[in-house]
C-alpha cells in the first residue's frame, strides 16, 4: 500500500485511515458531518497526493491531447484548466481528468488516483501511434508530486498570506506558478470537488511538510481543520460532480452521464469515438445520470434499485449518502428516458419499501 507524504502526520492526528485507491489515505479525523460543515462555512485541508499527474510536453502535445480527450482543449490558453474525459474506444469513459495548460507545449493531465496505472497505459499506447517519446513528451509523475486542496470560502483569503502573488482574485478552473510558503514555483489552481471555492497545491513531494504546516499556521485563525476522504465524497455528491467508479465508468458514455458539455465536435478534433458520441447525441440516450432527494426518511446507497410508483425498476442508484446541509438522503443514478424529467416523482428500494425521491437539477445542494 502507497504512503504520502502527509501519511505521518495524518495518523498523528489521530485520523482514521483506511486502503483507498491503492493508498493508506485518512477517511475522518472527527466526524463526517462536522468536516463537511467546516469546509462548507470555513476551510479544510484534503490530502489529495494519491491523484496521477502526467506531462505531455513537445510539439505534438496538443495534438495528442485533441485526439484522446473529449474537451476541446485549442481552446485553452496559458494557465486555464479545463475537464474533460479520456473515450475509450468503445463508447465508455477510460477515466474523467483535468487538463492543464502551462504552455502550447507543455501540459499537465492531472488523473484519478484508483486509475494512474489505467491511464498512463491509455495514454503511452496512444502516444506511441503519434509519435510521442515516453518517458520524456509524455512523463509519468504520479510518484513525484504531493498535492494539498484547500477548499471552503475562506480558503484563498487564508492562503493569501504565504504568496506574494494576489490569488484573492483567481476565476475558477484557472492557476498560476507562484512562490508559496517559501517554495518556488508551486502550482497553484482553482478548481475544486467541493462546490464550497478554494484551491488546490501541486509541489514537490520534498517540499509538503513544510507547505503543510504553513497552510495550517496561515488558517488558524480562520478555524482551519484537516478534512478526511469521507466529507470530500459528501460534499462532492451535494454538488452532483461525478465520481469515476461510481457514476461514471468504461460502460457509461458521457453523452449518458451529463457530460455532453465537455464532449465538443470542433472542427478537425477527430477524437477517439467521435463517431459514436455523435451517433448518441443525434439519436438520443436510453438512460441519464440524474440527481435525486429522499422526500421519506432514509439514505440511498450505490446499486440501490429505482422504481416507478408501481414498484417497476427503471434505473440504478450510482452514488448516495445523507446530506449534512440538507439533512436528508440524496443521491444520483441512471434512470430510464420516460421517468427521468426533472421534478418527476421517482421511488428508491431500500430494505423492501418503496422511499419516495424527487428528481432535482444539479448541485443538489443550493445553498
């Protein structure tokens, strides 16, 4: 089992940790509700090194990426992000990333961490047919890089004070290279699992302890806590932002996940399974991924079955919990064209009994 850097301090801290994509990473410190609401209303610091980064740099980098993202990524100019998934062939997701660009040649594909290994083969294969040289125009370094997320509303106003560089002002899905907490050029981005604003922190991993402490000493006073794995899941499905392995996998499409948005037909991007997501989208989708909130009282959980009144399945519950700012069950799932309009009446199975849901536009949470 992998370690990162923070794994130390995260036991000293008295965290519960627990196997997680291959790492021994923190799921709580207190409770879930209480480091939900923190990030939420203040700040909390997620331990985030387990997530891949790989570079695709040269002149053929764009050209890669154009070919095995589905985003449209000209469009990008220096220090913008953008999401995006990698198609896999066969009309499925390999794995969704974000795509950042430092340059025109030179970009850093950061990755799911249960899909590194997946990924890196994905993107060698691919690379190798255009003529990329591994090992150096596409570099694999996952093992390399720690990475600290700061999320909540007063995340970037408690940062502020280890840059010289104003962050204060950063639009989302955007970064910039600074000198944070006395390390050199850090990457510092503005993207986000949380829907609560903040940031993330991309360095070296031999320079993480100190960049934690910092973080923590620049937070205090602004009610700083560490937030496990389990507030992040939380947080994440009040937001309805797709967690690969759950609602999004190699059998979904993202036409069928909502992820239309980042599926872009430009001009001369001939991606792989172009073809096949055009198809879908001219001829339309058997089933979407749709959120939902629990009228009655109970939590939905992943492969709970979704009915009609009559108690006839018409979908799958692919991500659920209980929502500590709504204080009810929520949750997503595939749902048959037919039953899937917004507002429509759905019931999810659990135990036996029939718990009567309402299908919500996405966050789920809208405070």
């Amino acid at each position: 089992m992998k370690h990162t850097v923070f794994t130390k301090i995260h036991k000293e801290l008295g965290a519960k940790m627990q196997s997680f994509a291959g790492f021994y990473m923190p799921i709580q410190y207190t409770t879930i509700p209480e480091e939900h609401r923190t990030v939420r209303e203040k700040l909390g610091v997620f331990d985030v090194s387990h997530m891949g980064e790989i570079w695709v740099k040269g002149n053929k980098a764009l050209n890669f990426i154009q070919k095995v993202t589905s985003n449209d990524a000209s469009v990008l100019i220096d220090g913008k992000v953008q999401y995006s998934c990698f198609p896999n062939g066969k009309g499925g997701i390999v794995d969704d990333l974000l795509v950042y660009r430092i340059n025109a040649e030179t970009y850093l594909l950061v990755v799911n961490a249960a899909n590194i290994d997946k990924d890196w083969n994905w993107c060698a294969e691919n690379a190798k047919i255009m003529g990329l040289e591994i090992g150096k125009e596409l570099y694999n370094a996952s093992d390399e890089i720690c990475q600290l997320a700061i999320q909540g509303p007063l995340a970037l106003k408690a940062m502020q004070k280890l840059t010289q560089t104003t962050i204060t002002d950063m639009e989302y899905y955007t970064f910039k290279k600074v000198d944070f907490a006395g390390v050199k050029d850090i990457i510092f981005s503005t993207t986000g699992y949380t829907g609560a604003g903040g940031c993330e922190i991309y360095a070296d991993n031999k320079d993480g302890l100190k960049i934690w402490n910092a973080v923590f000493e620049a937070g205090k006073e602004f009610g700083i806590k560490p937030v496990g794995l389990g507030a992040r899941d939380t947080l994440r499905l009040e937001m309805g932002y797709c967690l690969y392995g759950n609602d999004i996998n190699d059998t979904t499409s993202p036409i069928e996940a909502g992820l239309g948005w980042i599926t872009k037909f430009a001009e001369g991007k001939n991606f792989i399974d172009r073809d096949k997501m055009e198809k879908l989208k001219a001829e339309g989708v058997t089933k979407r991924l749709r959120g939902f909130e629990v009228i009655d009282k109970g939590i939905p959980r992943q492969h709970y079955e979704i009915c009609n009144e009559d108690g006839d399945n018409i979908g799958e519950v692919t991500s659920g919990t209980f929502s500590p700012m709504m204080k009810k069950g929520i949750g997503m799932g595939y749902i048959k064209t037919g039953f899937n309009k917004f507002d429509a009446e759905i019931y999810i199975k659990i135990r036996n009994k029939l718990l009567k849901a309402k299908i919500v536009k996405m966050p789920i949470y809208k405070g």
